[in-house]
C-alpha cells in the first residue's frame, strides 16, 4: 500500500529569506510535521478542504496506471499544515535520489526522527 500525503508550508513555517537553503528547509518542515502527526493523521482536521477536491496525486496515479480507479480524482488527500518552521540541521547526502533523478536526499537531524 502507498500513502500519499501533502504538507501545507507557508506562513511562518515557510524557511525565512535569509535562510541559506530555503527549499530544504520546507522539506524538512514538511517531513518533521508529518513524523509528529503519523499516528494520528485520521484524527487531525485537514488542513485543506473541498466540496468537490480534484486530486492531483489521484490524477498522477490513474495517469500513470498505478491505480485504475478514476473516482480517485475526486478524493481528498491528506494535507498537513506546518505551523513552525523546522530549526534543526540540515544537510545534504549524496544518495539514490542525487543519482537517479537530479536531486538531492536530505538528512534532517533530529531527536524526533530517529529510527523507532
């Protein structure tokens, strides 16, 4: 089973514009939110809501035949809302992603995302 999410990062959780690497930092605010929700995400209002939502993730995954189900399309996604941005460190790994697809891995540091 895949579980596909979408953080909401603006505000003053959005990185700071002196922040020397603005776009991991949304990531990782992104990431850390959702490590503190993941438990109970189906308890949490979503940050987001639709009478008639249009999923772009459930578009991608009828587009790409992962799924056949077009009702998808109609579904809401799980939306966090970061309040704060992260303010630990980050730094940048050379991995899987730097060689298959252009971009960078992250390596957030934090007590909260250490392996359980």
């Amino acid at each position: 089973m895949l579980f596909c999410w979408e953080a909401l990062v603006t505000g003053d959780a959005h990185a700071a514009k002196t922040d020397p690497q603005p776009h991991l930092r949304d990531a990782a605010t992104a990431a850390m939110e959702f490590r503190k929700h993941e438990n109970r995400l189906a308890c949490l209002p979503n940050a987001i809501t639709a009478e008639r939502p249009l999923s772009l993730i459930g578009a991608a995954a009828v587009w790409s035949g992962l799924v056949k189900d077009r009702d998808l399309i109609r579904e809401s996604t799980v939306v966090v809302r970061a309040r704060a941005p992260f303010d630990g460190e980050i730094k940048e790994v050379d991995g899987w992603m730097n060689s298959h697809i252009g971009g960078t891995a992250l390596d957030v540091v934090s007590e909260d995302f250490a392996p359980r």
